[in-house]
C-alpha cells in the first residue's frame, strides 16, 4: 500500500533516505511537495495536500534530520 498525506513520519522518514545532505528546513512547500510525489512509495492525489500537511512532513523530516 502507498503512502498518503497523512503518513507524515513515513514520508519524513523516505524523504531522509533519499535526500540525506538536505536540510528541510531549506526546502520551501512546492519543492517539498514535489519530493513528496516524486517518492516511489508515495500515492496520494496532490489535491488533497495543503500548507498544514506539508508543515507536518517538514516538521517530522526536521526531527528525523537532527
């Protein structure tokens, strides 16, 4: 099963692996949105992401990166 917006630490988590030098909190929402679509595991439609969704990822990749 893919990952939804709403698997923010799962998303965070794939996100590290695949970008371990990038500091998140660099990263500005679009290109952020568009990591997170481009992620093999990712399946969700991007209508359903939003500033808050985007905040959470962030703020769980920022916890993961430290």
């Amino acid at each position: 099963m893919g990952l939804k917006w709403i698997d923010s630490q799962e998303i965070a988590l794939d996100l590290l692996e695949q970008y371990p030098e990038v500091d998140p909190k660099a990263l500005h929402f679009p290109e952020l949105m568009q990591w997170v679509l481009a992620l093999e595991r990712f399946d969700d439609d991007p209508k359903h992401c939003g500033e808050r969704v985007l905040e959470a990822i962030q703020l769980a990749w920022m916890d993961e990166y430290d």
